[in-house]
C-alpha cells in the first residue's frame, strides 16, 4: 500500500465512495457534500490536499484536510473502498491529512461526524481527537464534533 497526494485519475473514486458512504449511512448527500466535491480544484489551490491509499492502482481510502480560518483545519471526508480489504489505508489516510495540516501550520483540527459511525470515531480517538461540545456547523447528519490541538513543541 502507497499513500499518495491527490492525482487526478483519482478524483472520482474520491467522490463515488464519499457518495456512497453518505448515502448507505444516511440516505442523502447534503448541500454541503456537492459543493465540496465541486471545490476540489479550488481546496487543493488554497493549501488542502486529498491522500489516497493506493495498492495495484485500486484506491482502497481516501481523507481530506483543508485550512478553514487562521491555524484551524478541518479533516474531512474519510472514505474507503467497500469492495476491498481496507489493511489499515482509512488510518494511514487520515494519519496523512493531519500531518500535512500540521506541516502547512495547522494549531489546532477539527471534524464533524455522527455518533452511530463507531470504526470512524475509533481512527479519531485513536490520533488523539477530542470530542468536543458540538454546536451546527452546518451538516444536518453531524451530531458530534472532535478537535485535536496541536503540541507545541518546547525548545531548551
């Protein structure tokens, strides 16, 4: 397994798992999905990325990280391949995402997720996310919300 920055031959694997994670879980994609996977071009332009976990040129996951304001990211749209064995690509992903966060300045990460999607909190928790109290960030399936605050490091 590679993990790898966007490529375009890859966009709408990208697109096709999300929409078909959101919809097997929650039956619609929202306002704010279609916009997103309409903003790759711009995300990627304004210092996001998108890793994908690639073995044999199958993608088996993907994850998004991308600046919202100041030193705030957002890792978002966490997806993987239902067809194949996933071997770790959705943490390797996700593990991707936050480190480029970090590399382009990020201080503090957030997400927003649903608290029936227990593999996925799983990963968050996992890296350290914390929950936090959630308040409407705009997604009518997010009922939960997680942040990691980056440590700075101390110099001797």
């Amino acid at each position: 397994m590679e993990i790898i920055k966007f490529k375009e031959k890859y966009r709408q694997s990208f697109i096709d798992f999300n929409t078909d994670w959101i919809v097997s879980n929650f039956g619609f994609l929202e306002k704010e999905d279609i916009e997103t996977f309409n903003s790759i071009d711009k995300i990627i332009s304004n210092g996001g990325m998108i890793f994908f976990a690639i073995e044999d040129d199958i993608v088996l996951a993907a994850c998004m990280a991308h600046p919202l304001k100041g030193d705030v990211w957002e890792i978002c749209k966490l997806c993987s391949n239902k067809n194949v064995s996933h071997k770790g690509a959705g943490s390797a992903v996700f593990k991707a995402s936050m480190d480029w966060a970090v590399k382009y300045g990020a201080k503090k990460m957030m997400l927003i997720s649903n608290s029936k999607l227990k593999p996925a909190i799983h990963i968050y928790e996992k890296f350290g996310f914390k929950q936090i109290p959630y308040e409407n960030y705009g997604y009518i399936r997010g009922d939960i919300a997680f942040e990691y605050v980056v440590k700075s490091e101390v110099k001797l």
